[in-house]
C-alpha cells in the first residue's frame, strides 16, 4: 500500500473492505460445496444407530464397546457375518471372499459401524471392506520401498542419519484396503519377539547418533500396556534418544484403545510424538475427539499422516475439511502421502497433480495450521521427498520472481 494511502485512513479502511470483500468471495465457493462434505460430526446420529445394530447382532454392550479387547475379539473378518451387519448383495459377498483368500482382511465393530450401509463408495468402506480391483494390480510390487533391505538390526528400519523405526507388531485394528505393508500381514497377528525388540534397543545404545525413534508396525498400540510401559521406559533411559514417536491408527480405528491407563503410561516418558493417520472428515468422530483429548492431557503432542487415495480424499475440499476438523481435535497435519505402488493397492493410487493440486488450495487459503507437508517417498528406501506446488519462479543471483499463494507474479530482491 502507498504511503499516501497510510496517511489518510478513510481511504486505506476503504481499500481495505474491499479487499476483505475479495477474500469472502474467495471462500465462498468452497463453504458450499463443504456443507454436502460428510464428517464425524454431522454423521454421528447414524453411527449411533449402526452402533445399535452391531451391539445387538452381537449381543452386547456400551462397555462392551467401549473395551478395545471386545473391539478386537470381535474384529469382523467373515463375509457371512459382514452380510448380516450391512446389506451386501451375492455377488459382494463372493467379491469379498475370493478376495480374502489373497489379501486378508478385518475391521473392528467401531469402523464398521462408520460405513455407510447404502453408499459402495463411502470412504469408511473403501479403507476397510476388499473389492475385486485388488487382484487385477499389474503395476504395484510388494516392497516398493525397499524396506527389506534397510534393516540393520532385527525389526529396525533405518534410513536416515539421525532416526530409526522399530517395527513392533503386524496387528492392526483393521486392515487398510491402501495397505503400505502388506506383505507383512501374513495370516497371523503376532508381536516382535521381546528377544528381538532387545536387539534392537542394543542397537540404538551403540548408536549415539539416533535422536528419534519411532515405534510403529502394524500399530503400536496394539501392543499391551506391559510391553509398551517397558519398551517407552527402555528408550526413555537412553540418553541419546531425544524423542520417541508412536505411529498408530488407533484413534481413528480403535479410539477406545486410548484407556485412562494407557495414558497414565504415555504421561511418563515425554517427549512422546504421536503421528496417526485420519484420511477423511467422516473419521473424526466424537469418540476420535476424546482419544485425542486423553492423549493431549497426558502431553502427547498429536500428528497426523494422512495417504493420498484416489476416491477416497483426491479432492481439495475433502482434505481442507479433514485438515480443519483435525485442528478443531488438536490433531496438527503432518504429511500427506502419496500412496505406495504396493501390490493390490493401484486403483486407490491418484495422480501427482492430485497432491500439487491440494496443497495449492490449501497454501493460503486455510490455517498454515492446516497444510501438511505432500510426500513421495522415493523408490527402493530413496526417502521422503517433499513435492511442492512451484511458489519460486526464477532466482537469479539477488533476483527472484515469486508467485503467490493467489497467483500473482511479484518480483523480490534481496541485498
Ligand atoms: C518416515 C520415516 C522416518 C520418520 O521420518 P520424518 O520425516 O522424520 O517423520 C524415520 N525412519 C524411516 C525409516 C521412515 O520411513
């Protein structure tokens, strides 16, 4: 603005509402089409009534429900049983049968009873239920990332100078549909052995360069609290790790896992990072929002990685309103990711324009708050590698033309 303008403040307030006015033209488009955006929120009334339905095919109760080893015990991996709780025609039913029998899958009564029972394409439902397109995948390979062949101690993940992942477990609440490991999902749950999650804290003593280390699987809050309160205290101990970091779906598929006791365990060892992985607006629920109240009352700092997946949240509204409704739970957006060319995965797998697309209609648009970083990770252990709509035109020595987060080209120069 002029000096000239500054000077006189009925003409800067002016130019001001103007301006003002501009940017509420701007939001508009995207405050209509977020009303028709189904979320936690506004679907709560029908997962209640799902809620109903499941507990009374099952024959239990709101505690019942609210105790995560019900929730796990009566995971629903059975295509007849799924048939009773939601409609599914004949033919959906072989689909899904025929499907499991090369990629295994099981979703707990609480996800379940997220989906939509009328919608084949609800986003719930396309993370948790199989469909035919996994077996016709002639793009994706098992280990796109190469994680077989950067593990240098049992269970260790290591590929960075400074941090590591320990993988503790191949449970899950649920079994993605968009699964980046799976592989290692196998026929059976089973925990790292303590012997081998031994050799792998042997490993990080001898390494005094590992600062951060990050606990993931499968979920690593499918481990009981025992292990857990040991593995965190092991850590804790070390006086190179400065951070431990959870990865875990637990809030969005299983929330009831995070007990008052769980937390009472996570408050010992700060800092502890949490980084979860909500992929739409529908999964932030009320129960969401208490998992995540109890872990930030227990000083866990929450984060969240969501997967880019075609059909699911490839729009930029539908990830604007995720990124919202996880700020209002105080869940920060942490990575976006593209998803991984895994076997079976392809018909979730969007375009890079999708991600550059989003991050463009997020950038200034909403709360810095709510742009995550979008990430793809690199081929064969190549890392993540952050991709960014193109802000930096040209540099040329001291001279650079920006584009703005609203398009304008402007020129800048440094000393
Ligand atoms: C993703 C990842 C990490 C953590 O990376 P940040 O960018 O620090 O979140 C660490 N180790 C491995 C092997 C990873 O894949």
């Amino acid at each position: 603005m002029s000096v000239q303008l500054q000077n006189r403040p009925e003409i800067s307030r002016q130019y001001a509402l103007h301006r003002a006015e501009e940017l509420k033209q701007m939001v508009i488009p995207y405050l209509e089409q977020a009303t028709i955006i189904p979320t936690g929120t506004s679907c709560s009334e029908m997962y209640e009534s799902r809620r109903s339905k499941l507990l009374s095919y099952f024959g239990a109760t709101l505690e019942d429900w609210d105790n995560w080893h019900w929730q796990m015990t009566h995971r629903i991996s059975d295509s007849q049983v799924l048939a009773s709780l939601l409609p599914l025609t004949d033919l959906q039913r072989l689909e899904i049968e025929r499907v499991g029998k090369t990629f295994r899958w099981a979703v707990s009564p609480y996800y379940l009873s997220l989906m939509d029972e009328t919608d084949p394409f609800d986003p719930i439902r396309l993370q948790g239920l199989p469909t035919e397109a996994e077996l016709f995948d002639d793009f994706g390979e098992d280990d796109p990332m190469g994680e077989e062949i950067t593990s240098p101690a049992p269970s260790i993940t290591r590929r960075y100078p400074d941090r590591l992942i320990i993988n503790v477990t191949n449970m899950c609440a649920m079994y993605c549909r968009h699964c980046q490991r799976r592989r290692n999902i196998g026929e059976t749950d089973t925990h790292s052995p303590i012997i081998q999650l031994k050799a792998a804290l042997d490993y990080i003593r001898a390494n005094p360069e590992i600062r951060d280390v990050l606990v993931t699987g499968g979920d690593a809050l499918l481990l009981n609290d025992l292990t857990l309160d040991w593995l965190l205290g092991e850590l804790h101990a070390i006086p190179h790790v400065e951070i431990k970091r959870l990865g875990t779906r637990a809030p969005v598929t299983l929330p009831m896992r995070i007990t008052d006791e769980l937390c009472t365990i996570l408050a010992k060892y700060p800092p502890l990072y949490i980084n979860t992985q909500f992929n739409h607006p529908k999964e932030v629920t009320k129960d969401a929002r208490k998992a995540a109240d109890k872990l930030v009352a227990a000083g866990v700092v929450l984060g969240n990685q969501a997967v880019l997946l075609k059909g699911i949240n490839n729009q930029s509204q539908v990830m604007k309103k995720l990124n919202q409704e996880l700020l209002k739970i105080r869940v920060r957006p942490y990575y976006i990711f593209h998803a991984k060319n895994v076997k079976g995965t392809r018909h979730f797998v969007p375009r890079i324009q999708d991600g550059i697309a989003i991050i463009e209609q997020l950038r200034g648009h909403t709360s810095g708050l709510a742009v995550p970083t979008y990430i793809i990770n690199a081929p064969k252990g190549g890392g993540k590698t952050p991709i960014s709509p193109q802000y930096l035109v040209s540099l040329v020595e001291n001279k650079a033309v920006l584009r703005t987060w609203e398009g304008k080209y402007v020129q800048y120069e440094t000393p």
